[in-house]
C-alpha cells in the first residue's frame, strides 16, 4: 500500500469536511509537513478545488479555509517551464528579491521556517503580465505569499465600476455572485432593506 502524500492527506481531510470552516493548524497537523500551505494552493491552482479563504469570503479570518463544493474547476495550468525557473532562480542568486532571505537559510521574518524560493510575477498576469523571464523574480515563500499586485496600485472604487460597466452581462453577473457569495450577511442586510 502506498503512503499518502500531504497533498493527498489534505484533500481527502477538505472533501472530508465539505462546508465546514478549517483552520491552518488543523491543516497543518494533517499534512504533517511545514510547507502545507503550498499544498493547499496546488489543490486550488493545480487541481482547481475551490478553497475559499478570507480573501474569497468576508466571514473567514486569515488562516481559516471552507471547502464548499467537491468539484474541482478547471485548474490554471502551470506555464513556467523548469528551465526558465532554474534561469530565474540563477539571475537572482537563490536570493528572494523583496527581503533578501537566501534559499535553504532560516528565514529572518520567522527563523523557525527555511527560506524556500518560488518564482514570482513583477506584474501579475491578472494584470497582464507574461511569464516572460523579465517579468519574473526569486520570491520566498513568505514573501510571496503576501506579494499578490503589490507592484502595481489597487484600483479604485471609479477604476473598477467602469470595468464593470464594460464587461458583458455576463460577466457582471459573475461579479455580482461573486461579491454576494464574499460578503452573505451585507447582501442579505441589502436585500432585507428593498
């Protein structure tokens, strides 16, 4: 019999507790290992469970994470290849460019984790950046994980409802279940208020 991976481990403990509201040290005594949030974002990028976190929904706190449905959706496939990674890695001297942890060291942030690097976007292809070897930099793990846009200003309340405006009905739609689906109690409170 083959032993299960923490990837495995945690998929099976979400699909497990379908709808129920899960917390990182939970998560992290199932997969047995201190990269388990790695795992957690392979199992919605790679895999495409939709695992929500405060970011996705208003009423969970960071570090807390809610599996709703068991489908996966179509996952992003991953685009960098390992020789454009082993480039990038090289260029930047196994050196995270936003703190300047080196791989394999204990981090300065938290000396309790070893600084892992990961490749990331100068500007996100959300925003319309390439995977270009220009366009990307050695990240640590901690650093990347709060780094999402941050090279780039946060649109505003005017900036977005034009895009809204502009997008086909469809997809402000999309929007709408969206935002409803992040912030339950303010859309029923509106909803109550008509």
């Amino acid at each position: 019999m083959s032993k299960m991976g923490a990837r495995d481990k945690l998929r099976t403990y979400f699909l497990e507790n379908l709808g129920e509201i899960l917390d990182s040290d939970t998560l992290r005594d199932i997969a047995g290992i201190s990269e388990w949030a790695r795992r957690v974002r392979e199992l919605r990028n790679e895999e495409g469970y939709q695992i929500l976190t405060h970011n996705d929904h208003s009423d969970l706190k960071p570090g807390q994470y809610l599996l709703e449905d068991p489908t996966p959706q179509p996952a992003f496939a991953r685009e960098i290849s390992k020789e454009t990674r082993s480039f990038v890695l090289d260029r930047n001297g196994f050196t995270c460019q936003m703190c300047g942890a080196v791989a394999g060291e204990p981090h300065s942030y938290d000396p309790s984790r070893k600084a892992r690097l990961h490749i990331g976007h100068i500007i996100d292809k959300s925003m319309g950046g390439t995977d270009d070897p220009s366009n990307l930099r050695a990240l640590c793990s901690i650093c990347n994980e709060g780094a999402a846009n941050l090279t780039l200003d946060r649109p505003s309340h005017d900036k977005l409802l034009i895009q809204i405006r502009r997008a086909t009905g469809a997809d402000q739609l999309k929007v709408l279940e969206w935002l409803v689906k992040k912030f339950p109690k303010q859309a029923k409170e509106m909803k109550d208020n008509l």
